[in-house]
C-alpha cells in the first residue's frame, strides 16, 4: 500500500501557509466598531450615523487607509439601551477586536459600555451630544454638552417672546434628566422660573397625562429633551394635536429626525453645531459626496451623523500622529488633533470634549432649518478637570 503522509504534509503545509497569510492580512486591517441604536429609541436616526461613517472609511481607504492598512467597519445594534449595548460592546471589544469605538447612542447605553472599555482598553470617540460630564481615560467626544447648547434657545425665548415661565418635558434617563437639570438652573439664573417639570420612560408614547399638566400650567413656552429619535416624534406629534402653540424648544431633535415629522415639525426652535444648509465649502463637499454615494437612500445628514464622520477622520489623524494603533499612544494624540470637515475645525482638547460654533435655528415647513444666530466657538466648560 503506498503512503499519503507526503500528500497530508503538503495539505498541512498550505493550510499553514493560508492561516499566516490571514493573519498577516488582519494585521493589515484596521477596526472602528460602530454601537448604534438600529432597533430601538435611536433607530429613526441610526441609519444616517451608519452612513456617514460608511462615506469616511471610503474616502480613507481610497487614499490608502491609516497607515497604509484598509479600514473596516464593524457595526453592532445596541438597542438604544443598557442590555443591548453591553452585549454589543463585548461583543466588538473582545470577538471582533476592534481598534476603536466610534458612535452616537443615548446615554444608557454609553454609560453600560464605558466598563468594557475600559476592561478592553479600547479608545472611544462619542459623537452624539449628551448631558455632559462622562469622563473616562479612553473617551473622548466630539459633540456638543448642554454648556453649549441651552443658553441660545433659553435666551431667545426671554428676549423675543418675552418668556418668563417654562415647563420641562424629559425622557426619564440620564440624557433627558441631566438636560433639563442644567436648563432649569440656567432658567433660574436668568430670573426665569420652571413652572413645571415631567419625564416620561425612554420607550413611552403617550405623553397625555404630561400635556394637560403642562396646559394647566400655562407656561410662556415649552423645552424639551427626549430620547433622540421616535419619542421626539410622538411628543411633538401630541403637542400638535393638543393645540399647544407656545414657543418650543427642543434640545434633542437632529434634522433628519425632523423632517421625517412633516409639518408637525414646523416652528420648532432648536440649537445644534450642524444643519445641512451650513453655508462652507467642506459643508458643500460632504453633502455633495454623501448624495453621490447614497443617491436616493440617502438619509439627511444631521447634528448626530456628521460628527461620526469627523469622528473617524480624527482617529485617523491621531493614529498617524501616534504612528500606531496602541490605545496609549493614541489617546493622548486625540487631544492633539483637529479635523477640518462640515462643522469646520474640530479639535478635542479642552477636557476631552471640544469647543464648537453653535447655531440657533428654527425649523421650516418642508423640514428644513432657518438659521437665526451663530455662536463661535463655544467653549463646553468644566467637563473632565481631573482627567488628563
């Protein structure tokens, strides 16, 4: 009987060649890990965060990538909650090893992952804004905090509408609660006075109860801060078919979000670092791109989407500063960088978050918004002092 061992020692050889050559290839690869909110709360914004990283990894990969290594993006459904996203954490941290993390989501399901991130040592670009004051030596955020965000819309209430009183309608966690807690101080500060103040669970609908509350009140206008996504669609939906006619501000709804609402949206105040009809030129080259990318399933880009798309670039630029991926190397290099896209220049350095030109706008018929005021370079304050 002749003998095959020469030919199992041939297979054994190129099954052996095979595996060094994927695993040289993955170590030409590099992973930005993307939790989102596809299900869920955050679901009616999530599909434009997606996109606008998507658009980013090819323009980087099309000029040779980070270091001369492809990028790829690992996307995982967070559920816009604590369960969902500590599973959705581990499971690109530890299965898919992941460089980085880089994403918008509400605030519990960031808060569930800071842990895993910290266990994996993973660098964390956060690019939805939140309430403020999450600090943790690998996260980093990009987008803007309420030291940013209420005074044009509180301000603008008192001096064009004359307001005086105010009623607050939150989601019950941390983002609407931590929000609305920094509005009624600053409410107070300027002599105003809170008249009312309701939550409603992240995945509640009906706001009936909250409404008649906030009539029987009778405030001189209305500020919000709900979930981002589907609860500021049904809230405003509500307060529209209720009659209420007061100004209203909302601090958490993005464009795209809007203008999915229709005319129900119209006449909302709201305050962002981005609208689409930001008049710059890399403002105009990323829509430009965007549209050429996505044609007709393109969903608007908004104050939650564009500061993904910077929010990869700037890894980028920190892991070529660093000259690695190694998260020690990188972290400090994040505060380093600046990224010139849509918002204009962005750079993380005052406490890990960055300063930002803010807009007040009010939102139109057909969706889009009218800019009324721009704020420069506004500075987020005391966010992370002990942290360096």
């Amino acid at each position: 009987m002749q003998s095959n061992i020469p030919g199992r020692l041939v297979r054994t050889a190129l099954v052996g060649a095979a595996l060094s050559a994927f695993a040289a290839h993955a170590e030409d690869v590099i992973r930005i890990g993307v939790p989102v909110g596809l299900s869920g709360a955050n679901s009616v914004v999530a599909p434009s965060v997606v996109q606008s990283a998507e658009l980013a990894v090819e323009e980087i990969n099309a000029k040779g990538g980070i270091l001369g290594k492809k990028v790829v993006l690992e996307v995982a459904d967070d559920g816009s909650g604590a369960a969902g996203a500590q599973k959705a954490f581990d499971s690109l941290i530890f299965q898919k090893k992941v460089n980085v993390l880089i994403s918008m989501e509400t605030s519990a399901a960031r808060n569930a992952g800071l842990p895993i991130v910290t266990r994996g040592k993973t660098p964390f670009i956060y690019t939805s804004f939140y309430e403020g004051r999450s600090c943790n030596k690998y996260l980093y955020v990009n987008a803007w905090v309420p030291d940013q965000q209420v005074a044009p819309i509180v301000d603008y209430f008192a001096s064009k509408y004359k307001a005086k009183t105010f009623f607050l309608v939150g989601s019950d966690y941390a983002f609407g609660r931590g929000m609305l807690e920094f509005t009624r101080g600053y409410i107070q500060k300027k002599g105003g006075k809170v008249v009312g103040e309701e939550y409603l669970p992240m995945d509640g609908s009906d706001w009936t109860s909250i409404i008649s509350k906030l009539k029987a009140a009778n405030p001189d206008a209305i500020i919000t801060s709900t979930a981002g996504g589907a609860p500021n669609v049904t809230l405003t939906k509500q307060l529209r078919a209720a009659g209420v006619k007061i100004p209203y501000g909302n601090l958490a709804v993005d464009e795209g979000t809007a203008k999915s609402m229709g005319s129900d949206a119209e006449g909302i105040f709201i305050s962002g670092s981005y609208f689409t009809n930001v008049a710059t030129p890399k403002n105009k080259e990323f829509l430009a791109a965007m549209q050429k990318k996505f044609g007709a399933d393109l969903k608007t880009p908004n104050d939650l989407s564009v500061p993904q798309y910077e929010g990869v670039y700037a890894y980028k630029l920190a892991v070529e500063k660093a000259g690695t991926t190694d998260a020690a190397k990188v972290i400090p290099a994040l505060a380093e960088v600046a990224f010139d896209g849509p918002r204009g220049t962005i750079r993380m350095n005052k406490q890990r978050h960055a300063p930002l030109t803010m807009y007040l706008g009010q939102i139109g018929k057909d969706g889009t918004v009218n800019i009324l005021e721009t704020f420069k370079d506004v500075d987020p304050g005391a966010q992370c002092p002990k942290l360096k």
